[in-house]
C-alpha cells in the first residue's frame, strides 16, 4: 500500500510517499480502508519533533473509511461499516491497523468526508467546552483562533451552553467566519490589541475562560483577560510552545486556574469516547454543528496541505484523500 513516511523530523519535505506493507491483523484490532484523513496540527507536531514519536512513522492520527476486516475478539464491527477515528497515529495511508475500542461508527446522514472533518477537532471542542471549562449561561469566553477548524467548532458549542462569546480572529473575512459560527463580539488582532478590547467589551471585568490553541503569542496576554478565579485553556502550540510561568503569576493576576489538557486524557475511556463522538457526529447530522472542509488534497501532496494549515490559509478543515 502506499502511506506516507516521515524518516527524520524537520519540514513539510520530509514527509515521502512510499510503498510499505501492513502488519498482522491481531487480536482486537480492524484494518480500515480509509477514504478521508484529517490534517490537523498535532500532525505537524509530530513531524518537528515538538511530539516525540520513533522512526520511521507514518503520521495522521484522524481517519475514516470502511472495515476491511476484523481481527479475532472483535465483535461489534463487521467488513463493510464505515468508521472514524481519532487520536491513534498512521492515518496518512490508504490501508490503517486501528484498535476497534478506538473506532466510532458513522452515523447515516454524515459523509464519511465530514466525519473525518470533524472527528478530532469536534471531540476536543466537545471536552474544552463540556468538561475542562464546563459552560454555562452566565459565563464568557474568549477563542482565539476563532475560525479555525478547532475554533468555529468551539463558538458553536459555546453558544449552545448558552455562553458569551468573545473571538478573536486575523482578518474580515475570517470575522464573518467566527459571527456565522454565532460568537457574540470578534476582535481582529492584527488591527487592535485583543487585550484592551477583551477587557472594555467586559467592562474591565475580565473572562471567565480563555481557550487559547496559538500559544507562545498570546499566552501571557491571555491570561491578562481572565476575571479572577478565571482559567487559562492552553490547548495548542501553533505560534510555539508557551513561555515557562512561575506559580506565583497565577496567585498575583487573580487566584486563575491553569491547565493544559489534551483529548486523549478527555477521552480515556469507552464510555467517554462514544459520549462526544456520539454528541458530535449527532450534531453534524441534525445540522446543529456545521463542519466546512475548506481543501481536500492527494495524499502525495500531504506537505502542501502541512504549509496551508501552519501559515493559516485556510478557513475550514483540510482533508487528505488516498
């Protein structure tokens, strides 16, 4: 089969389209034709080496498509169901090895297209605005990053809770992006300081939540928006990893709550993964949740689809197809 090989970390052009051959089919496990593979930036991560990962490897760590087959133990998949998943690395392929615990059946009513497009980024919206910082009418949030693939996922939840919703975005057209998706105000930083304008639309007050996925350029800022008692989501490294903070920050900008979660920890366990994905694709397919896939690219063409995603070209999902 063919899939993609990283055999040193660095740039976009280490990634090689090369002919490999599949492992054994082992007990508990489901070979998946994939059809649509998410690209996301946790994949660029891996391939820097800012994730750690042995090599050679083959990236991606969200997919869909259908079952090839099942291996011994499996019972509840069968050859023929479509499937997605997320969170298990080597979806840059045509053929995958994945564990059946980790795959979700594709609900009728979604493509497997939007399923892949919304597999990853959904979940994590799910636990950044259900669990983490678990939403409610009286709070106010702000997301950078806002109309994004994570972000326009992130408003909308927030607005479902009920939320207030500040956004911060780099231009017009993504402006109109974040208000379709329903945020309530959209601060366009490059043209003002999303600090001083987050403060005067709370009345100096400050945020409840930050959800921040950029990372090392607005980290400190960040937390400069948060109302006491306020906390600070660091979800994503996409301008760099964030600045080293001693403790004492915290107690003196206000008593906040800083975390760093990822969603393999919000989605440990069985339960928890059908529970978001479930509440996802269900969204998806009522038209609750809308997903766009702003590209679709060859998978040969996965380093293309690398720059696009990290010089923030798109406004929407990136898809690879085999």
């Amino acid at each position: 089969m063919k899939a993609i090989l990283i055999r040193q970390c660095g740039g976009p052009e280490v990634m090689r389209l090369e002919d490999t051959s599949l492992q054994t089919l082992g007990p508990g496990a489901v070979l998946v034709k994939i059809e649509a593979t998410g690209v996301n930036f946790i994949d660029i991560y891996f391939r820097t080496g800012l994730y750690k990962a042995e090599l050679p490897f083959t990236p991606g760590m969200e997919g869909a498509g259908v079952v090839e087959a099942v291996g011994p133990g499996v019972q509840d998949l069968e050859a023929g169901d479509r499937v997605v998943y997320a969170m298990t690395r080597g979806s840059y392929a045509e053929y995958a090895i994945v564990p059946a615990h980790v795959l979700v059946k594709i609900p009728d009513g979604v493509t497997t297209q939007l399923a892949a497009a919304c597999m990853l980024q959904g979940m994590t919206a799910h636990y950044l605005s259900h669990s983490t910082f678990p939403l409610e009418k009286a709070h106010t949030a702000l997301i950078h990053a806002a109309a994004g693939g994570t972000g326009v996922l992130l408003v909308q939840m927030a607005r479902m809770r009920g939320a207030r919703v500040i956004a911060t975005v780099g231009s017009a057209e993504k402006a109109e992006r974040a208000k379709a998706a329903g945020a309530n105000e959209v601060i366009l930083y490059a043209e003002q300081d999303f600090e001083t304008a987050t403060r005067a639309l709370t009345d100096g007050k400050g945020v409840d939540v930050v959800y921040d996925s950029v990372g090392a350029s607005t980290f400190l800022k960040s937390i400069n928006c948060l109302k006491p008692r306020g906390m600070m989501v660091t979800f994503g490294n996409a301008s760099g990893p964030v600045p080293a903070i001693e403790p004492l920050l915290l107690s003196a900008k206000g008593s906040l709550f800083l975390t760093r979660p990822s969603l393999a920890n919000y989605s440990s366990t069985r339960e928890e993964l059908l529970w978001r994905a479930g509440d996802v694709l269900g969204w998806v397919a009522s038209g609750a949740l809308k997903v766009s896939v702003h590209k679709t690219y060859p998978l040969a063409d996965a380093a293309q689809a690398h720059v696009d995603l990290a010089g923030r070209a798109s406004a929407g999902k990136l898809l690879l197809t085999p």
